[in-house]
C-alpha cells in the first residue's frame, strides 16, 4: 500500500487500515504514525497560506496492527497562527497525540540565521546504502540509508550519534510531490542517537518528539535528504537528543528534538 492510500484514508473515511511492511518491532512505526497524525492536521485546516511552524507527538502507547481512527480540534485559530490537537485512537484508548501550529507569514525586521551547518557528505555516487538483509527492523525497507559517520546500532560503540543520507525507497514508493507527512515519516526513520552504544539487543523507543520547520518543501519523494542527530544527555533510562535534517542543497528543513526510553 502506497502512503497516498493511506492519507485518502485519513481524509474519506473514519477507521484507517494499517498498511502492511512498517512494523517496528512488533509495533507500527513510529515515524509513520506521526506522518498520519499530521496528515489529518493538515487536511483539517486546510488553508495553504498557513505553514506548519512547528509540531510536537507524544507517543502514549503502543500501536498495533489493528484499525486505528483520529479525531482533531481546532484549539485556537487567530490572524496568524492556527493551533490544532489530533489524537490517534484505538482499543478504545487514546494511543497518539500531536499538536501542531500553523502559521502564516509576515514581515518582521528580526532575521537570525545562526543554524549549523552540515558535516561533510560524501557524494551520493561514494555512498553504501545498508543492505536489506542486515537485521533491521521491518519499517526500514520503505527507505534507503547510508551511515557517513558513526556506528551502526548494536555495535558496542563507545560513543553516541551519528551522520548519514537517507531517502523512500524508489521500488517501493512512487515518485510524487513530498508532504510534510513524508517528512515526518522520512525523518524517524533513524535510531536514536544511544543505539551503537547498545553491545545487544535492548528495547527503545520514543517518548516525546518536537520538529520545527524551516525552510518551505520543494522536494520529490525520492530526493536524498541529510542527517545528523547528537546526544545532549542519557541517564536513568532517558535520553534526550536533538536531530538536523538538511537538503541535497544544504538547506535546512527541519530541527527535532527527542526525549526517548531506553532499557539497555
């Protein structure tokens, strides 16, 4: 099933089928419950003058295979910013939550552009996409990764974070417009920072996840995007992290930060 599918969805009937191929353990994917979630934030305002500035997801629990259905609010909508809160249902049980501000643009003096820049990316033709028999999980077949720097989760490293290229993969994904749903989408599908410490197997997962965005979308589904995601700090079984995400042209298009649970 096409993600395209899965947004009409969204938008036509009430209980949305789960498509096939993005278990994350024996869960759905995270980064595709949080490309849904947004995609009925958007379709609910519906008003393509007002971007989306910002969103935040609390993933409650976990979500399975089953039928799931959204509910949105329009919390408050002013001259420039519209708030909205859509919940993710199922089993009876709010699972997922977002809430997303959308605004529209104005003319403001205050301009401040003290963004990081990328590291250095090989070239995509220099690049080893990790093969599909390496044991990750079912999700990450729907996309193309290459680590540039760091190491692989589970490799026992002495140190945090990592760098790399990442896109949906071409056989599997038409090519079309991107939507901020893919971003999303796109953008979780990266381990947490910790992962290459762990020496074995261990679950974690995401707790909270706030992404700004900055610059506009002009982007194909199949274009290559770049990565990087470092480590603020892990202790007691939290991590907190915060993510780039930058074009093929070095343009900064979305900042995540991450509060994850780990248990290794």
């Amino acid at each position: 099933m096409q993600l395209t599918d899965v947004f009409s969805q969204i938008e036509q009937q009430e209980w949305v089928e789960m498509p096939t191929g993005w278990l994350q353990g024996r869960t759905i994917f995270g980064g595709l419950v949080a490309g849904m979630l947004i995609h009925k934030a958007t379709v609910t305002i519906n008003d393509p003058l007002k971007k989306l500035l910002s969103c935040s997801i609390t993933f409650v629990g976990p979500v399975d295979r089953a039928q799931v259905k959204f509910t949105a609010e329009i919390l408050r909508q002013g001259k420039s910013v519209t708030t909205i809160e859509v919940r993710l249902w199922q089993n009876d049980a709010v699972q997922s939550i977002l809430i997303a501000s959308f605004g529209s643009q104005r003319e403001s003096m205050i301009q401040v552009d003290l963004a990081p820049q990328p590291p250095n990316f090989p070239a995509l033709d220099q690049i080893n996409i990790i093969p599909k028999y390496l044991p990750f999980p079912e999700c990450v077949q729907n996309f193309q990764l290459a680590w540039t720097d760091g190491h692989y989760p589970i490799s026992g490293s002495k140190n945090p974070d990592f760098a790399g290229l990442c896109r949906f993969e071409p056989d599997l994904h038409a090519q079309r417009s991107m939507t901020l749903a893919d971003v999303l989408t796109l953008m979780d599908v990266w381990p947490p920072g910790v992962l290459p410490m762990f020496k074995k197997p261990a679950p974690a997962s995401s707790l909270s996840w706030h992404v700004t965005f900055i610059h506009p979308l002009h982007h194909q589904l199949h274009d290559w995007f770049k990565y990087q995601v470092i480590t603020d700090h892990a202790e007691h079984g939290y991590v907190t992290e915060h993510a780039y995400l930058w074009d093929s042209e070095n343009r900064l298009i979305a900042i995540a930060r991450q509060t994850v649970t780990v248990f290794a």
